[in-house]
C-alpha cells in the first residue's frame, strides 16, 4: 500500500500504522480514508497529501 505525504507540514500517512488516535485503523489504505479526515499535524484535508 502507498504512502502519502501532507504538501503543507511533511505528514506521513502509512496505511500499516493508519492514524487510530483519529479513527483510521491500522491497515487502512488512503482510498479508504473518510473523506472529512485531517491530517493530525497541520489540519488539512485529504486533498492536501500527495503520493510518497
């Protein structure tokens, strides 16, 4: 699975880890990521994440 990087604060999301302390179970690829996450760091939106 990829990972992808927020463009504003440097974020890995690693679909491995996912981000539980946020509702995203390890194991949880990006394209299933609810739409309305953010990233835990900075704030923004899915759309602000680009591919490692």
């Amino acid at each position: 699975m990829d990972k992808y990087v927020c463009d504003l604060c440097g974020y890995v999301y690693d679909p491995a880890v996912g981000d539980p302390d946020n509702g995203v179970a390890p194991g949880t690829a990006w394209e299933q990521v609810p739409a309305d996450w953010v990233c835990p760091l900075c704030g923004v939106g899915k759309d602000q994440f680009s591919k490692e």
